[in-house]
C-alpha cells in the first residue's frame, strides 16, 4: 500500500523539488502540488493520506485548520523553511 500524499505551499521551487524527491519513494504517491489556495480546492476531491503543508508563520494555523474541516480523515504534517 502506498500512502498517498499532496504538498501544499505557496513557494512553487519548495513544493515541486519535494513532490520530485518523494516520487522516488516506492511506498509514496504524490498526488499533487499546489498552493494553499490551488489546495483547498483540490483536496476534497481526492482521497489523500497526509498533507505535508509548509507553515512558516503563526497565522498559518488557520490555513491547517481550515485545510482539518476540509478533509476530517486526512493527516497533516506541518513544517516551516
């Protein structure tokens, strides 16, 4: 079984160099690469295992939280470059 992961950030060279290491990975899919806005409307969609959300500042809990109601059954790894 594959987990099945999207990248959310708003930096574009951050978000697709990621989505190009982790589509090495035998056991990872990555089934997008958006930004926060671009997201929002892509992930109801899918079925998507975990969101990996670059969250730098503080006020980025509000974009993970709205990015939690969106989709209740998806994890969230949040990280900050």
């Amino acid at each position: 079984m594959r987990i099945r992961v999207f990248i959310v950030s708003n930096v574009r060279l951050l978000r697709e160099g990621l989505a190009t290491l982790l589509r090495e990975c035998p056991s990872i899919e990555v089934l997008g690469a958006n930004s926060v806005q671009e997201s929002q409307n892509a992930l109801p969609t899918m079925t998507t295992d975990v969101a990996l959300v670059d969250a730098l500042s503080p006020s980025d809990s509000d974009m993970v939280m709205a990015l939690r109601n969106l989709c209740t059954r998806m994890r969230i790894v949040a990280f900050g470059i």
